[in-house]
C-alpha cells in the first residue's frame, strides 16, 4: 500500500513541482489547508508536507491518528505548535537547509544594497535626479575589509560566512553552539561573546531561530552598543529584533541602518514607522523561496516521507522534539 501524503496548498508551493518530484510510492494528495478535502484526508494521512501553522494543535493531531510526521517546506518552525506535536508522538522536521543558499545570497545582497543605498540610487535615476541633490554628503561603502557578526551559526550562517569572506570580509560569530577550534580554523571564523560582535562589528547578521530564549534578543541596549557606522541585517524572524527600539535607534543615528526580511507583524501595517526611514532596506519575507530551491524542498521532504514510510528515523527534526 502507498503511504499517503497530504501537501497543504501555498502560494510559495509550486505544485507542478510537487508533482514531478513525487516518487511513485507516495500517494501524494494536494488540499488547501481547513478544507474539507484536507480535513478528510488527514485522517488517513501518514505525513504532512507544508509550512508551520499554529492550527495544527492537538485537535489537529486528534484527527490525524496516523500521522507519523510533520514535514516543513521551510527552516524556521515558530509557528508549530511544539507540545501539541510531542504529546501527539509525531516528529516535527524542517527543510534539511533546503533555502540555507537562497537567504544566504538574500543576506548578502541586504549588505550590499543598504551600504550601497541601492534604492535612493534607483530612485534618483528613476526621478531624473542622477545622483541627487547632494552628492557631497553620499556615504557609499565597500563590503572589502569590513568586520561582519554572525549571530547564529547554523547552516545559513555558516554559508554566509563563506560568501562573506568572498567579499573579502572578516567574520566573528556568536552561537550558543561553539565550534571547536579547528572547524573554525577550516570556515574561517573566530568566536566572540555577543556583547563584543556587537561593539566590534561593522555589519550584524542575525540568523538564529524564533525561540523564548531569542525573542527581542537585540533591543535597545544591544542597538547602542553598535557602531554608528554599523548595519544590522535581519533574515531569520522579525521578532527577535525589538522592532520599536530598531526603529528608534535608525530615526536617532544609533545605528548606520538595516536590512531586513522579516517583521514583528506580516505583512506590516502600512503605517510601520520603518516604511518611513531613508536608512533601511525592506523585502518581503522572500529571503527563503527561489525557483532553484523548490526542488530541494520537495526532494529532502519526500525523502523523509520515505524515510517514514519505511519505518526508519526521519532527517532533520527540530531540535526541541530530536529524541
């Protein structure tokens, strides 16, 4: 018999994808997830493919007395619903870094275009205005010879570090998990206490996941111990940066400026006071999902279905849920 595999329909999803990269084994059924097809499907469900959804709580797993596994298309897992999932039995299991490349390049290209202010270029040029109005005062700078923290050096930080150094930067980290002296001899990294890649660091990139322990884990204090010249870069999750006192320190000069991926609230109110500042760079949370990346999400999350399916421990369970 196939194993059943409910995939929740996403406008992220490429669906003609899913269904070129399905192994024939799996009996793969699409749904809009709360929809009655998805409701009857679950039942029957072996595996789940989706992102994380605080609805899939214990009523959730009440339902989906077969269940055996909770497949993420994405890193990140906040908005999964932990207890419910170990009180059901069921592993939670994101992407095996399927999108670490994509917002590897997004963080670097956050760097590049907010010390490069890429958009008040477009803008001048879009305008008529060339180069301005007042080209004296421009403050453009290299990525060359700059110092850049990493907070958080799991799999995308660590593919930062790489890319960094391409641009000829010297990288810091800060993790709670700390190399031994030799992997960062062989990245290329040296370990800092946070407070002083802070105070050392000409770009922050933040890349740690959304936990208690994380949540506003830059705020006020950590923002004033950055340079002045510094940029703070945010593609993992809005809040663990304070987003009132970033927005504070980006109005008062505290901080150089930040690009940043991600929000307290998404989509952010039109009247975010962010959407006002010169010295900020926005996207919309697209760090992760590319067109190359699809596959790779696919691939690794049908891989685990396999996996599961044959009764064998599945790849890449969030740590809070591993053993």
């Amino acid at each position: 018999m196939r194993a059943k595999v409910l995939l929740a329909e996403n406008p992220l999803n490429d669906l003609a994808v899913a269904a070129e990269v399905a192994p024939p084994d799996l009996d793969l059924i699409i749904a809009r997830a709360g929809s009655a097809e998805y409701r009857a499907a679950l039942a029957d469900a072996l595996c789940v493919v989706g992102f994380g959804d605080a609805s899939m709580d214990d009523a959730f797993y009440g339902a989906a007395r077969k269940l055996r596994l909770v497949q993420l298309l994405s890193a990140g897992y906040d908005r999964c619903d932990l207890e419910a999932a170990r009180r059901a039995g069921v592993p939670i299991c994101n992407n095996g870094g399927a999108n670490a490349t994509a917002v590897a390049e997004h963080t670097l290209l956050l760097m590049l275009g907010i010390s490069r202010r890429v958009m008040w270029q477009h803008a001048n040029v879009a305008a008529g205005r060339w180069r301005g109005n007042n080209v004296a005062d421009t403050r453009l700078y290299e990525l060359d010879g700059r110092t850049l923290g990493i907070v958080g050096l799991g799999t995308i930080g660590k593919k930062v570090a790489r890319m960094a150094q391409a641009f000829g930067m010297n990288v810091l980290y800060y993790d709670v998990k700390r190399l031994s002296e030799e992997r960062a001899d062989a990245l290329g990294v040296r370990f800092a206490l946070l407070n002083e890649v802070l105070r050392r660091a000409d770009l922050v990139s933040l890349h740690v996941p959304l936990l208690a322990s994380t949540r506003h884990m830059i705020g006020a204090a950590e923002l004033s111990a950055m340079k002045k010249t510094a940029y703070l870069i945010n593609t993992c999750r809005g809040p663990v940066v304070d987003e009132a006192a970033l927005t504070a320190a980006l109005a008062a000069g505290t901080i150089a400026g930040a690009g940043l991926d991600v929000f307290d609230q998404e989509p952010p109110p039109a009247d975010n006071p962010l959407f006002t500042l010169p010295n900020v760079l926005l996207t919309a949370h697209m760090a992760g999902p590319t067109w190359d990346n699809q596959y790779t999400r696919y691939r690794n999350a049908f891989d685990n279905c396999q996996r599961v399916a044959r009764g064998e421990a599945p790849l890449w369970v969030v740590p809070e849920l591993a053993g």
